[in-house]
C-alpha cells in the first residue's frame, strides 16, 4: 500500500469523492439522501481547496494502483480540523484508516486546539477517542419549514453578506473557536446559495446557506443566532428540506428555532473536540468545521 498527498485534480477529486459514498453508504444506519440526488460540486471544490490550502494533511491511500481511503484536514490559527476520513469497505479493518489518521493528525502537531465531526461508526468512535478527542452527542433539525412558525422580532436587521465582510465573519471565528476560517471563507462564498450577515450594537454574527442547508454559523450572542437561523430558514425555497446539523446540548437556542418551525429533532453522530468546549452559539461546518 501507498500513502502520497492528494493532488489538485478533478482524478484526484473524483477519487476521494467515490471512496466517501462507499464508505457512508457502508454505515449500518446509513439514509439515502432526501429529495433529488445533488451533483457532488462542493465536495469536489472542496477536496481541491484542501489539496492547494493544506497539501501535508491531505493523503490517498493507494492498493495496486488503487485508491482505497483518504484523508482531508487543515490548520487554521493553531486549529487543527479533521474534515474526512473514509476508507472503502473492502479493506476496512486493515489499518488503512490508522495510517491515514497518523498522517494527518502529524499535519496537526503543535496545535492546541482540534475539531472534528464523527460518524455514528462504532470504528471510527473508537479511532477518535484513542486519538485524545471528547466526543460530544449531536443532533440534527430536518424537515420542511412551516412558515406560520417564523417569529421575525425586527429588532436585529439581517442583511446579505459577501467578501468585503472578511474581518466581520474572521473577528466572530475567533472570538468562537479560537482560529479563523482564512480561506475556507472563499470556497463557501463560491459554493453556498447566500452569506448573511448580522452586525449591530448587540454583537454580530453569520450564517451560510445553501439550498435547505444551514452550512456554517457564528454569533457572538445565542439572540443573534437565532434570528440568523430564522432568516435562513425562512429563505429555504418551498418544498425544499431543511436540515442543520452537527447541534450539541450548547445549542438549544437552535433546537428553540427548528422547533418553532415543525422542523424533527434525532441524534446523528458526535462532534469531536480536542483542547477546547464546544463552540457557542456555533453551527460547524462538517467537513471544514
């Protein structure tokens, strides 16, 4: 087997890519996706982003020419981010992942803080915790908004956000995990349907949004999340599933929101954290964090 560092290249996107849908659709619980199938177009963008960004921390694992399993992470600011880790069926429970984790978590050596977003996988529990991390329960909102639920108390203007914003949403990063987000603001701005923004007397704050999903949000206050959630969710387009995910027990102010709207509350995964709480009030971003 051959460990090299995932190139810049749609062979080298489209590999990492085909690997990941393998290895979730091998979960015991794993959920076809709601509503039509969605072109791969982040993912993608975002394996090429990582491989320009953070060359060290993202590796292919090669069998007979193969690829077999990759890894994605990057630094941030003394953050490390675990954003994928997937190896295909078939040679699960052979090292691969071990390998492929060395490799990155080397990348992230020196960082005081890490973040990751963790599978149900009883396997890849396991590989997390012995890895250093705490692993807090999460959960995730889907369904279809119901309008007649949005509460709008006009008293946080909202307002669309777009790359003059930078030190606005790098200050609030900061202030939440320790790290900014640097570049990776400059993928979501290319990938995600809208940016908005919050910026008032009370504190500040953002929230990306891409077609029903809540991609990433930040505030410096649970008030201010709350109404950027509410603005996101009302713009979801009818008939169209929401979903945000990735909410830990900090984040009741969003389970109050998804409720308020008949959105459905269930357990999915962990968010996995190392030298640090769980980010408040934060949505992450679960392959970016």
């Amino acid at each position: 087997m051959i460990l090299r560092q995932v190139r810049d290249s749609a062979t080298d996107a489209e590999a990492v890519q085909l690997i990941a849908r393998d290895a979730f659709a091998s979960l015991p619980d794993a959920r076809p996706p709601a509503g039509p199938p969605r072109p791969p177009v982040y993912q993608l963008a975002r394996t090429r982003h990582l491989a320009r960004t953070d060359p060290q921390g993202c590796w292919l694992a090669e069998l007979d020419g193969e690829p077999v399993g990759a890894v994605l992470s990057l630094r941030r600011e003394g953050t490390w981010v675990l954003a994928l880790l997937v190896v295909l069926p078939q040679v699960q429970g052979k090292g691969v992942g071990r390998l492929l984790l060395e490799r990155a978590t080397a990348y992230g050596r020196g960082c005081l803080r890490g973040m990751l977003c963790a599978s149900p996988s009883p396997a890849a529990v396991r590989r997390y915790r012995l890895a250093g991390f705490t692993l807090y329960p999460a959960m995730q909102l889907t369904g279809q908004v119901v309008r007649a639920g949005l509460v709008d108390p006009g008293d946080i203007p909202v307002h669309p956000g777009n790359a003059t914003h930078r030190h606005l949403l790098d200050s609030v990063d900061r202030r939440l995990r320790g790290a900014a987000h640097g570049p990776d603001h400059e993928l979501m701005l290319a990938h995600c349907e809208e940016l908005l923004i919050a910026d008032a007397l009370a504190g500040s704050g953002y929230c990306y949004r891409d077609g029903g999903e809540v991609k990433l949000l930040a505030a410096t206050s649970k008030r201010i999340a709350a109404r950027l959630l509410r603005e996101a969710l009302a713009r979801v387009p009818e008939g169209t599933e929401a979903r945000v995910e990735a909410l830990t027990a900090e984040q009741e102010w969003a389970l109050d929101v998804g409720l308020e709207v008949g959105l459905t509350v269930e357990t999915r995964g962990y968010l996995g954290l190392r030298g640090m709480r769980p980010p408040a009030p934060y949505v992450p971003n679960g392959g970016l964090l």
